[in-house]
C-alpha cells in the first residue's frame, strides 16, 4: 500500500498551517506543535528531529481520522481534500 512519504505530509500540513484555512482552525489549535513544524520543514526553513517527526505524524493521523480517510499516498492539499469529499 502506498502512503504519503514524510515530505509530503509537511508539506499538506504546512499549507493548511500557511494558509490558516479556516475549516482547520480548532484543528490546529489543538495541534500546535505539529503544524508549525511541518510548515518549518516544507519551507526549508528547519529540518524536523525525530521528536519534531512524532508530532508531525501524530498531527497527520489525527488529520486523517477527522476526515475520515485512510493514507493512500496523497499527492497535495487538493487531493487530500477532494478524497474527503468523496
């Protein structure tokens, strides 16, 4: 089964992050620690330790489960977003 490699992951998370999409706003509040870190990780801008990774992945499943999807190696936000509605 393919899943979303870990760049990937950051860089979804990081634009919901980025974008302050308001569908994810109590989301991300209670996930403070995964998004930014994410985000500092798809811009280069910070390389994530494995404890930052946790967090991500922690905030990636959590993700998933409130849009009730399982990993299937999504691509970018859009296809993320267009497999929840589905």
């Amino acid at each position: 089964m393919t899943m979303t490699d870990f760049f990937t992951k950051c860089q979804i998370l990081g634009h919901i992050y980025r974008d302050e999409l308001q569908d994810f706003k109590d989301f991300m509040e209670y996930n403070d620690l995964g998004f930014p870190i994410a985000y500092l990780n798809a811009e280069g801008l910070a390389l994530a330790q494995p404890d930052g990774m946790k967090y991500v992945e922690e905030t990636w499943d959590l993700l998933l489960s409130e849009l009730n999807l399982k990993d299937t190696g999504f691509e970018d936000l859009e296809h993320l977003l267009l497999s929840a509605e589905e």
